[in-house]
C-alpha cells in the first residue's frame, strides 16, 4: 500500500509533503536526519496521510499537492494547518502560493476534481439515454413499417386465392413463415427486440397482426385498414391482446 502524507515540523510549523510505501519507516528516516530536505528542521510528527492502490497514484498526488496551490489549499482547510508553512525538497518557503494573497490557480482541487467526474458521468449517461431512446425509436418505426408491408402483402393474396387464410401460420398465432409473409417476418423480427413477439389471427374474411414496440406497448393493423398503438396493461403481452381478425 502507497500513500501520500503530510509532516509537520514542532520548531517553526513548516510542514512537508511526500510519499512512500512504508510510512513507519519513512517518518524514522526523517527524524533520524536522512533526508537532506527535511534533516535541518527535525523533529517532525505526521499530521496526515492517504493511501493508494499503486505508486503512480500517490505520486500524481503528491506532486499536486506541491505544484498546486488550490489543491493543498483545500487539504489544509480539511485538517486544520492553514496557517502552516510548506518546505519544499530544497527548503525554500512555498507558503506564498498556498496562504492568502496569490492564488496558484493550478487545475482542479481534489473536491473540485470529484465534482467535476460527477457531474461529467452524469451528463454521459443522460446523453447514453437519449441515444439509446432514439434507437429504439428508429427500430419502432422500421416494426410499424413492416406491419403495413404486410397488409399489402395480404391484399395481394387475397386478390389470387380470395381468402385471407394463410396470412397466418397454420396455428394462427404468428405471421405465416411462406413467401412474403416470411420475408417480412423475418424483417420484424430483426427489429422488434430480441424478446419481440409478433401475434396473428386470419380467417377466410379478414386478418390481423399485431408486433411488440421497442418502446413498450404494441401495434395492430388489421385488414379494415386499422394501424394504431395498442397500450398494455399490467402483466400483458401482445399477442394476448389480439383474440380476433380485428385490432383491439
């Protein structure tokens, strides 16, 4: 485990910032004078620390918290050492780029940063939404359009065998699978959904066929020219809804 910590010194409040995987020993190493940026000013005592996964991400930490104003700012109003000086690697003060006056203006601080993540994957997944509803969208009319090949197809059998029947399957709850029929379920299908269902009813004097919408609910047409939504109820499928030759 990785992490970020804050050092305070107890002779003049100066407080250091670095990193290491092992802070017990880190902290030993600065009290005991082996670090030349922090031997001049010992003793320290740790006032902070964050850990981290992986040594990258307590470095890019580290090295905001030095370089950016905003960013220790922010952390030393969190811990209460606001008015504490900075003593950078080589001992210069960097109070003045984190304590009134100049503002670094530097990025983003940690707060801001989180702030910023949400609110950005909170517009991406209005926008996935939004794209996801108007391929659905797309898809429903392609079904609708479908529908209505399929009164065409139907009239143009009735006008060679003067029956509707065969509109249907031979169990006369779904399109039939011959000639057109087939080709325009098949067509249906591929865009009514993977769980889409498509329902039929024919008899020798009229048909009529009914689709699931991507977007919920159905659609009928039937052969008095009918070509409307069907609302579901609770629990209800469409084919449940189609019982005869005309639309519900």
């Amino acid at each position: 485990m990785y992490c970020v910590y804050i050092l305070k010194n107890k002779i003049n409040n100066q407080i250091y910032i670095g990193s290491t995987n092992n802070l017990r020993r880190r902290l030993e190493e600065h009290n005991m004078g082996k670090h030349k940026s922090t031997k001049r000013y010992m003793p320290w005592y740790l006032v902070y620390y964050e850990t981290y996964i992986s040594e990258r991400l307590s470095r890019l930490r580290e090295k905001r918290l030095k370089h950016n104003g905003n960013a220790l700012r922010e952390l030393k109003k969190r811990i209460g050492i606001l008015d504490y000086k900075y003593k950078g690697k080589s001992g210069e003060d960097l109070s003045s780029t984190t304590l009134g006056g100049k503002k670094s203006g530097a990025g983003f601080t940690l707060v801001e940063a989180l702030a910023v993540v949400a609110i950005i994957g909170f517009l991406a997944s209005i926008v996935m939404i939004r794209v996801g509803t108007a391929k659905k969208q797309g898809k429903d009319t392609a079904v609708v359009a479908g529908l209505k090949e399929t009164r065409n197809a139907a009239e143009m059998y009735f006008n060679q065998l003067y029956t509707y029947e065969g509109v249907c399957d031979a169990a006369n709850t779904t399109l039939s699978d011959q000639g057109d029929f087939g080709r325009i379920k098949a067509y249906i299908e591929q865009h009514n959904g993977e769980a889409g269902v498509i329902g039929c009813k024919d008899a020798d004097e009229g048909f009529a066929v009914i689709s699931s919408l991507n977007l919920g609910d159905c659609w009928c047409i039937d052969y008095q020219g009918l070509s409307k939504k069907v609302i579901l109820g609770a629990g209800e499928e469409c084919d449940d809804k189609l019982t005869t030759i005309t639309c519900p």
